[in-house]
C-alpha cells in the first residue's frame, strides 16, 4: 500500500535537515571552553564513575527506588517490532489518531487515504507531538479537554505519497489538493475528553472540539504587529496571518492557555534570489532555502506566500516578509472555541521547541525554551508583569511585553542569561539592528553576538515542582568536535546520542540572571556494551546513564511527584543504536539519577508528547510516524500518528 523506503527517506530527509547553513558564523573560539564536565571529571572519567551499569538489552538494575515503582521494560532493537510495550500491571491503547474526527461531522477516516482536504480539515492531523490536558474546573479529574500539535505530515497523507514533477526551470510543483491536505493536517487538535460511568475516557463531541491548521486565521500581537517587516502582499496590516507550522512542543501558561510553538518553519519557504538571500538575516540565519525550491513540501508551487523571493524596487510587495510570521509562540485559549489565536512577537523568533513556564509564588514567571538545530541556543522569555490567580484575566497580555535571554554556561559551572535589549552592546543598528523589533525577528543573530553557548540542539525543556530545577534535552549533534567547538555544556565529540543539562536559578527564582547548571546525563550505550560485530562501542557512544540506555533524549516533563519523564527520538536504523533500538519513554529519579525504561513504541516511531489527567491515574504519550503498521485506534494497517492511553490495571497512580 505505501512505500516503506520512501517513507524512511522522506522523515529522515526532514530530521536531517543540514543545520550547518544556520550557523554561518560558526563558533566563537572560546579558549575559556575545556573537555570537562563539571568538577573537571573528563568524560571518560566520568563513564568509569557510573556505577553498576547493566547492559541495554537487559532490564534496569534492581535497585529499588521509591520513586520509580514500575518494572522496566526492556529495549527492543528488532527492525520488526510494531507495538507499544509498557510494565506489568499497566495497559497502553491507542486513543486518538491521525484522521480520527475531531468535530463531529468528519467523515470516518479512510484506510486508503481517499478523502480530501475538507475531510481533513475535520479530522486528527498528521505526526502528533506536544500536547497537555486541560481540565474542567468542576470535574477536573472526569472532563477535560486535550490539545494535541501537529507537528508535520508523512507521506502516507495521501493514497500514494505525495507527487510532484519538475518543471523546466528545476522547481517542483505539487498538485493544489495535495497541498490542500497537507495545511489542513498541521496544527492543532483540541478533543474534548469525558470519563464514564466504567470509569474509561471517551471522545466527546461537543462544542469545544477544534481544528486549528495551517489555514486558520491568526493575530499577531506585541512588539511586531503591524510592523513593516511583517506586511506582506496578502496582508498589508502585518496584523494577520494565516496558519500556524511544525507546532513541536508547546508550554501551558499559568492562566490556563495553550502555547503551540512553531518549530522547522524554514522548510516550508524558499527564496529564489540569492543574493537577496545571503543579506537577509531573518532568511539565511533560520536557514530558508535559497534556490529553485523549498526545502521538502514545495507548497509555493501551488500557493504564493511561501514563495519569500522579493521583488524588485517594491520591498514590501509579495512574500518576501511571510517567513517572519512564522517561528513564533502560538497562544490559544481551548476553552473559547471562537477565539483567534495570537502568534507573540514580544517571545522572540526562534526554531522553536516549546515554551515552558515556570512560576515562583509570588506571580513572577520565566519561560523556558530550545531552539532545535545544532549549534542553536537555550532561551528563556521573562514577562515584565506578574501573573495574580485570583485576576487570571488580567494575565492575558502577559506575554506582550518582556526580556528575552539567551543561555550561557560557564565551564566553572556558572550560567548567565544575555539580555537581547536593542541598544546594548553589540545590538546596535550598525550590527543589523537599529529597533527592538529587529532584535526579536533575528533574535538567533543577536544571541549570536552576545556570546551564548551553542548546543546540542536545545529541545524541550522542564521545571522540577519540588525545586524549581530546570532541566533541558540536548538531544544530538554528530558535528560536535568538527564544526563545532567542545565545550563544557556539550562535551562530547561526534554527539550522537544527547545529554540532558540541568540548572538551579540563583535564590530558585525564574527571573534571576544567574544560574548553576551541571550535566545530568549523558545518554548512550552501557559501559562494556559491544557493537554488532561483537566490537567494543566507541567511547564516545557510551554515556553515563544509571540504568536502562537510552539515546537522543527529546520530550522531557514532571510529573507532580518530581519524576523526570525522557521522551527519545533517536534514528533506530543506525549503526550507534544498535543496543537501545525503538524510541521509548523512561523515567528518572532527579535526586538518585537512576532511569528507568517505562515504554518502547513500534520501530520506526518517536515518542513525543506527554501529560496525565490531573490525578496521575491516566498518561497519554504520543507515537509519531510509526514505521511499520502499528494499529491505530481503528485497527486498520496503514501506519498512523497516534495517541495512546496508559492505565494501571488497578487504576493506581502512573509510576508509583
Ligand atoms: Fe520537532 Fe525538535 O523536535
Ligand atoms: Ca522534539
Ligand atoms: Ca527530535
Ligand atoms: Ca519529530
């Protein structure tokens, strides 16, 4: 029915997507940056402390652990396994997936892929990713609703794949319905959720349930709204926009809203002059292609605004200004089914992952963020008021005015965060920003100039309860040690399996400027693991996990009682992952350090997404773009992006 190889080929285009364009300046050349990690261990070392390692094939070791009261579940590095496996006493269905109706007049999804983007429009979109669960207020642990991105499509959106041809000056072209489908299975799910009588979730439809695609109108607020660099032929206010693109992960905010974050928007347009190009900083330092076409979707062959290519003496005509309407944090409220949602300008335009909050208790608030390519930066946004729960309405311009702040970490294991305000230091018009508003179009270019620390493409982000303790995924980058400079913070050569990095705001406070971070993990192989010639793995695959190995750490989240829960996105056809195979969800005690593997998804799959209906009892996870034929919630076998739903057999707490 569909093509396997072209499938792998077409994700595996996109994940890979060459971040070395988007990096033009490469690194600063810091000598003050050593092969340490913190306290001067080098890494060798540091794998030589980790204590009682067990082998990736076999279970976690058996220590037992308060906090994690689950029983491992082992790797699966089978090129056929197709199914979601979870501990004893726990139950993983398949919830919600890609075509499932979301408002209640969908047609039922089609095994064949038939239907058109109408039907679309109506229905789950493609590759789920982040998503959180709202409740009711006065049902909370019965109703609620779950807001699910959409991050991307697969091939298998339509019946055959997609289809283009050449045109004779190179370009593609794609047919106008395809294109159609393709905006329609972007963006968001919003379901509403009701618990029965039996005590099992069901889907309801009611009149919560929402479609947000890339064909839905948007507001754009803060600094930039109405900016000449946001106008563009379609929309001469810079006001608004239409559609939202690659929403990976998101962020909640303490007043109840949803944050979509808008991630590999830079695949979606191309600009064809390239002089142009080379000289527009918000094209070429987010890494919109130059050439004959967009990177993989050509949708401009079909619809102008993703054509960015300017046109002579009229600056402000066409499209050249629609790539920075995108790369943006997307707000919306699922509780007001009407509302328009709100791209904010004020957080700053990034590749980027997610945006999570992270409140002290007297209203003053930071948000946290990775910007997903190599070489890129951690980020936090720091609105100027503070949020007051008992005048949660007066919260919602919150986000429209603030300092945004780029990371960087010290190899004493000091961290600094680097205000981008227009005006300071190099922030100047000369260096390419004479406004505030330039400073958050290209807020990648400024950071660059304030000496952040490049990482390990920065991905989720996330705030421990207990302490306030912000962790973040650096999930890979095989280009560390080449084109980019060994640093403390990212100190491993030819990174191909991540780390996680964690930080302790000075005083625990979300706004300070000051913070000490140290490595959490560095994820790989065991010690003694051997390759698949019955090799010795490199040193540099082995990492110092304290239990079940895992690679590529991506989806990172706490549960209420501090349990740190990893989320993998690691490539399961290459060589280095031989011992950790499909992608999985574990979970870590942030004090012992010790993992555990909670779940394996189908080969092919990342596992992304994560929340809980709010008492612990119900976690839903996120298999996107499984490779084979996991059954999705109809049991038919064209692969589909799904949600699944884990409980415990006796209804007990997820974890304990
Ligand atoms: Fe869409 Fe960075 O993951
Ligand atoms: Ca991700
Ligand atoms: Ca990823
Ligand atoms: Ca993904």
């Amino acid at each position: 029915m569909h093509d396997q190889q072209q499938h792998q080929d077409f994700h595996a285009a996109i994940e890979a997507c060459d971040d070395r364009i988007l990096n033009p300046q490469g690194l600063p050349d810091n000598p003050g940056r050593r092969q340490i990690i913190k306290g001067g261990l080098t890494l060798s070392m540091l794998a030589l402390l980790a204590p009682g390692l067990s082998a990736c094939q076999r279970q976690a070791n058996a220590k037992t652990n308060k906090l994690l009261g689950f029983q491992s579940v082992e790797a699966q590095t089978s090129h056929s396994f197709d199914s979601v496996i979870v501990p004893p006493g726990y139950r993983a269905e398949a919830f919600f997936s890609w075509g499932d109706p979301v408002l209640a007049q969908a047609p039922q999804w089609r095994a064949d892929a038939s239907e058109d983007w109408q039907a679309q429009l109506l229905q789950a979109g493609d590759n789920h990713d982040g998503m959180h669960f709202f409740p009711f207020a006065d049902e909370p642990d019965n109703h609620g609703l779950l807001v699910i991105n959409h991050e991307y499509i697969n091939p298998t959106l339509h019946p055959n794949g997609p289809s283009e041809y050449l045109r004779d000056d190179g370009s593609r072209q794609r047919p106008l319905q395809e294109v159609l489908k393709e905006q329609a299975a972007h963006g968001i799910s919003i379901i509403e959720l009701r618990r029965d009588a039996d005590g099992r979730w069901q889907r309801v439809f009611g009149d919560f349930n929402r479609r947000i695609s890339s064909l839905t109108p948007m507001r754009i607020s803060g600094p930039l709204a109405g900016d000449l660099r946001l106008c563009t032929a379609s929309d001469p206010t810079g006001l608004e926009v239409i559609g939202t693109l690659n929403n990976c992960a998101m962020g909640v905010t303490p007043w109840g809203t949803y944050l979509a974050c808008e991630e590999n928007f830079h695949n979606y347009f191309v600009n064809r002059d390239r002089t142009d190009h080379a000289q527009r900083a918000e094209h070429q330092r987010y890494g919109i292609a130059a050439g004959s076409s967009s990177r993989y979707y050509a949708w401009e062959s079909v619809d102008p605004r993703f054509d960015a290519t300017p046109i002579p003496q009229q600056p402000h005509q066409g499209h050249v200004n629609e790539p920075n309407r995108f790369g943006w944090v997307v707000e919306i409220d699922p509780f007001d089914p009407i509302s328009t949602p709100r791209k904010l300008t004020a957080m700053g335009r990034l590749g980027r992952e997610c945006a999570v909050c992270s409140l002290s208790e007297d209203g003053r608030m930071a948000f946290y963020s990775g910007d997903d390519a190599r070489g890129e930066y951690v980020w936090k946004f720091v609105p100027d008021g503070r949020h007051d729960p008992l005048d949660p309405t007066a919260s919602r311009d919150l986000l429209d005015s603030g300092t945004l702040y780029a990371a960087r970490f010290d190899a004493n294991g000091r961290g600094q965060w680097l205000a981008l305000h227009h005006g300071d230091g190099p922030l100047i018009a000369a260096n390419g920003f004479p406004d505030q508003q330039a400073v958050l179009l290209n807020a990648r270019g400024a950071a660059d100039l304030l000496g952040a620390t490049p990482m390990d493409r920065p991905e989720w982000v996330a705030v421990n309860p207990l302490n306030r303790d912000v962790y973040v995924s650096l999930t890979n980058n095989h280009l560390r040690g080449s084109e980019f400079a060994l640093d403390a913070a990212n100190p491993r050569p030819n990174n191909l399996h991540g780390q996680i990095l964690r930080w302790s705001e000075d005083g625990a406070d979300p706004t300070a400027l000051n913070f000490d971070w140290e490595l959490f993990l560095l994820a790989g192989d065991a010690p003694g693991a051997v390759d698949a010639g019955g090799h010795p793995v490199a040193e540099e695959l082995v990492g110092t996990i304290e239990g079940d190995c895992f690679s590529s750490p991506d989806g990172l989240a706490f549960d209420a009682d501090g349990r740190l829960w990893i989320q993998t996105d690691a490539d399961d056809e290459a060589p280095h992952t031989y011992n950790i195979g499909c992608n999985q969800l574990l979970c870590a005690d942030p004090v012992s350090r010790e993992v555990k593997r909670f779940l394996v998804g189908p080969w092919g799959a990342e596992i992304t997404g994560i929340t809980w209906s709010p008492d612990y009892r119900t976690l839903w996870v996120n298999v996107q773009h499984p490779g084979i034929s996991y059954p999705a919630s109809d049991g038919q076998s064209r692969p589909r992006s799904t949600t699944v739903m884990i409980t415990r057999e006796d209804g007990g707490v997820i974890g304990t």
